[in-house]
C-alpha cells in the first residue's frame, strides 16, 4: 500500500514536472522522510523532483541523474497538504 502511494507521487511530480520537499511527500504518504528516501533506492531521473527543503536540490544526484526538466519552475511543493489533495490520499 505505501508502495503504491509512493508510486502514485513519483508519476504525479513527473505529470506536474515540479519539485517536492522528502519531508512533504513522506507526510502526504504517511512514512518519515528516511522510510521515503530508502523506498526510492538509487537515484534516477523520475526521483529526483523529491528534493532537500534547504537546497531544493536532489540528495546525492549527479547531474546525469537528475531530470532534465528539474529546474523549469522555481516552485516547490513544501507542504503535504497539496499532494493530499491533488491525490486523494
């Protein structure tokens, strides 16, 4: 179950092609920041809109493996309330 929110995250930061802070994510999903970072396993390009809340900058991310969209807005979702309402969770 908290798989499939997560999944349900990662498609939806993708779709919106905008940053989220770990801290907002894991909240919205119901886990604390290290479950979140742990289920995300290595990086990659679709994890890497889960950013710091301090640098707005993918943890441990090379640039090959940051989306080549990440920076295209400014905006950064800090808050899990948004995604609780954009996902029904």
């Amino acid at each position: 179950m908290v798989h499939d929110k997560i999944k349900l995250v990662i498609d939806y930061l993708n779709e919106v092609k905008t940053r989220c802070t770990f801290n907002a994510a894991a909240e919205a999903i119901g886990i604390t920041p290290q479950a979140l970072k742990k289920q995300l396993g290595e990086p990659r390009p679709e994890i890497s809109w889960f950013v710091s809340p301090t640098s707005g900058n993918p943890m441990r991310h090379t640039d090959s493996e940051k989306h080549p969209e990440l920076y295209r807005t400014t905006r950064i979702i800090t808050s899990a309330k948004v995604l609780k309402r954009n996902l029904d969770l």
